[in-house]
C-alpha cells in the first residue's frame, strides 16, 4: 500500500459456482483495467464468503448529489463554468464506455449520486464496475431492471431492454438537473412532478431559460444554456431511436458552433409511477420491489428470449 485514501464498496452478491465467482473476478479485472479521467478508478477487488470488497479510488468532494444537491449547510454553489465542465466531463466519460471500450459498457444507473467529484471537481462516473458488457455478438443485455425512479428510462423500465439509449436518457435527466438544480422528482407536488416534464413544458412556451438554476443569477450564457437544455431534451425523448449517442452529445456540448435553433425534438417520456410498470409477457419476472425512500427499481429475473437488430 502506498499510504493513499481508497473507498470500499461492500457487496453481498450471491454466487452459485466457483465458475460464477471466477468470472465475477475475471470480469472486475477487465474492468480495473479501463482508464479514463471521467471515471473512477477501480483499484481492486477481495471476494471473501458472500461479500464482494471493491476498491476505488478516494473522492475526497464527495457525489454530484451531495455536493451540488445537498442540504444548505453542506451544498456548494457551482457556477455556469463549473456545471459546464461537469455536464461535458460525465457525457464523455459514458460515451467513453459505450463506444471506445470493448466490449461496450453500459452503466444502468447514471444518477447524480453516481457521480462522484475529486478535489479538482472533475466529474468521475462511479459504479460502471457493476454495469453490464455488452458483447458483440449480443444486441441488447439480458438483465434484471434496476435503476432510479425519475432517471429511468421508459422502455427499459417497461421491457428490460437495456441498451446504450436506456444509459443516454439518464444522462438527459442528470443534464436537465445540473443546469436547473431542481429535484428530479418533486415530491410535494401533483402537477409536474418530473424534471422532464417541467422542461418539456417550458420548451413547448419557448422559454426554456425559466429553467436556469435562479441562484446563477444572471451569470451564465444564455444561448448555451438554451443548447444545454435543449440537449437534454434531445436525450430523453420517448422514441429511444431519436436520441443522440453520446458521443453526439459531447460533441453538441463542445462545439461553440452547434445551431440547436432547427432541431426537431419529440416529446419525451418518463415512467410516472414504478408500482404501475408492467412486464410484456414474453419476460420472466419475480415481484417489482420498490423502494419507497429512494425511488430505486429492482426487478429481478427479467430475460429476454430473442434478439433485436438495434444495440443502441
């Protein structure tokens, strides 16, 4: 050891074989061998009984959740530079894993919790350790639901497709949030209760700066903001065929040139109520179990039987 701060992860992770624990291990191998500044680094791994130890690297400023969205006494106010940078730094980090890795990496719970910020405040996407490789030979991931109500994406939530656009419209959501500092979900109203609709809303009055977190004031540019949101938008459309890849995104975010002004967006979908989702029959599924603290979807035994011509 040389004397550095590392985190622990501790997961109970039933595993029914010594082949199964091997891959495990094997798996999280490849894994801390990917290398990029927008991700967290895994240092490690000890299996031990039916705990899973993983090491990752010291964040010492915490997630985006409790440093941006946290309580008062413990948030920090980040400018327009600062949600820029994070906005672009997270995009690049996933479309990192879903077109520069092989075999692509797709994260499934992109959330601001899941994000984690180190003393610089460079963005680093954690918990891609236990996402799902997508091989080539494979179109879509067979895989139990799991994910964050809000952050969800619609037809993944409804049919346990998880594919490359079930990751880019989580990153609209947490990009609708960096740029408006609102909850994702706001649990003391009735009438758009989501980020999302809140936004589509504001889109359809073409008065998309009313989104604009208001503690920035008036120091943040206007038309970057507008292609912020409206590249939110773009990411979190029903149709998951119409939304970008990320890495269009990154390019939409850094390119000072980008014209957003006759951009076609379709309305978005979101998943209102996860007691309410139903499995298409061709699924094999135990009980939903929801949790009511934190929103948190966890289905398990969702398979699929046959393949789709679209991995995105």
């Amino acid at each position: 050891m040389d004397g550095s701060f590392v985190a622990v992860k501790v997961l109970s992770i039933e595993i029914e074989s010594m082949r199964g624990e091997r891959e495990f291990v094997a798996e999280l191998a490849t894994l801390a061998n990917i290398k990029h500044q927008n991700l967290v680094g895994l240092k490690g791994c000890c299996v031990e009984g039916a705990n899973r130890y993983l090491v990752y690297d010291y964040m010492e400023n915490n997630s985006l959740h409790h440093t941006f969205l946290g309580s008062e006494e413990r948030r920090v106010r980040f400018s327009w530079q600062r949600r820029r940078d994070v906005s672009i730094g997270v995009a690049r980090g996933l479309a990192f894993l879903h077109e520069e890795v092989m075999p692509h990496i797709v994260h499934r719970d992109i959330k601001a919790k899941n994000i984690l910020i180190d003393r610089n405040f460079t963005p680093k996407l954690a918990d891609f350790g236990l996402a799902k490789l997508m091989r080539d030979e494979t179109s879509y991931i067979s895989t139990r639901v799991a994910g964050t109500l809000g952050y969800l994406a619609p037809e993944y939530a409804s049919s346990g497709q998880l594919r490359r656009k079930s990751d880019v419209y989580s990153f609209g959501v947490l990009l609708l949030q960096i740029i408006s500092g609102l909850a994702v979900v706001d649990a003391y109203t009735d009438i758009e209760r989501f980020i999302v609709e809140k936004a589509w809303t504001a889109y359809e009055a073409n008065d998309l700066l009313r989104m604009v977190d208001p503690v920035l004031n008036t120091d943040y540019l206007e038309e970057e903001a507008i292609k912020f949101l409206k590249v939110g938008l773009l990411c979190v459309q029903e149709t998951a065929k119409l939304r970008p890849r990320m890495s269009e995104v990154v390019q939409m975010l850094t390119n000072n040139n980008t014209d957003m002004k006759d951009v076609h967006i379709s309305k978005p979908g979101f998943v209102a109520d996860l007691r309410n989702i139903r499995i298409k029959k061709h699924m094999t599924t135990t009980s939903p179990q929801e949790s009511s603290s934190s929103g948190e979807l966890d289905m398990e035994g969702c398979y699929f039987q046959s393949p789709m011509d679209n991995v995105d």
